[in-house]
C-alpha cells in the first residue's frame, strides 16, 4: 500500500463497491423514503386503518414480550406509571 492511501473497506455483499461518504448515504435513503410514500398515492382510509391496526397489535404483543422476559423493569415501569398518575392534576 502506497503511503498516505487508505484501505478499502471490505463489505461482504458488494466487495467492490465504493466507500459512500455520510451526506450520499442521508440523500440516497432520504429519496428511498420519498419514493416508498410516493409508491400508492391512491391508498384509501380502509387500507390505511387495516396496516395501522397491524401495527399495534404487533407492537403491543412487542411490549407484552418485553414484559415476559424483564419482569423487573417491567414492574418499575409500572410503578413509575403509577407515581405519575399519583401526581397527575386534573
């Protein structure tokens, strides 16, 4: 390796593939989130509701999960839950 040149990174899925400096990678996933709410303008209120309902429901068996496997944190969240509700004017 000449002086001063830098080693090539090596990236397992496309090896030789440029390194990408921090501003290309925010545009190009800025324009990847363009494109994707851009996909179906004409999505109706029904499909709408229909993902957001899977949406909670996975996300609520997500936290019931969590809940199972930390029992501790779970019961300070609780408690810090309660402590809030004490203090909470109406």
């Amino acid at each position: 390796m000449p002086d001063g040149e830098k080693p090539k990174r090596d990236l397992p899925d496309q090896p030789d593939a440029p390194v990408r400096q921090d501003s290309q990678v925010q545009q190009d996933s800025q324009v990847r989130q363009d494109s994707q709410v851009q996909q179906d303008p004409e999505e109706t209120a029904a499909a709408r509701r229909r993902r957001r309902a899977q949406f909670l429901r996975e996300l609520h068996e997500a936290k019931a999960l969590r809940d199972r496997v930390q029992p501790r944190r779970a019961r300070a969240a609780r408690m810090r839950q309660a402590m809030r509700m004490r203090t909470f004017r109406w």
